[in-house]
C-alpha cells in the first residue's frame, strides 16, 4: 500500500509570536498518581461504551432506512444493483 501527501500550491505564511515573546522550553511532566490514572481508565472505558452504543444505533437506523427504501415504490438504485 501506498501513501501520498499533496499541498496545496499555493502556501501562505502567518506570522506568530517572536521567539522573545513565546517560550518554547519544555515543561516538566507531572507523574499521574492511582487517583488519576483510575480517573483516566474510567474514562476510556465510558467512552467505549458510548461509542459501541451509537455504533449500534447507527447501525440499526440504517437497517430501518435500507427496510424503508426497499419498501418504497419509489426505490433508488445503486450502481451495482443496476449493472447486475
């Protein structure tokens, strides 16, 4: 598998901060204590749960559009019904 990048051809340049006015040292990371990784972790996992959820009704509402459409007398085809 290949990938490719393209930009755009023409490129516009935006001034930012100059070097005095914006610091760009590294900030020393704080090491997360058991409260926080929990906090972390319970995250995920609500967040995973309400993913599966909405992927599953998502998935369920496109079944009742597919149901719906092929009831329709008024049904539109997709390429690959038609060519067949």
């Amino acid at each position: 598998m290949n990938k490719r990048v393209q930009f755009a051809c023409d490129v516009e340049f935006v001034s930012t901060f100059a070097n005095e006015d914006y610091d760009r040292t590294a900030q020393e990371v704080a090491k997360l204590t058991y409260k926080d990784m929990l906090e972390l972790l319970t995250m995920k996992s609500q967040w995973r749960r309400d993913m599966e959820r909405m992927m599953a009704e998502r998935e369920s509402t496109e079944e009742q559009t597919v149901e719906n459409s092929n009831n329709s007398p008024s049904r539109l085809f997709n390429v690959q019904e038609i060519c067949i």
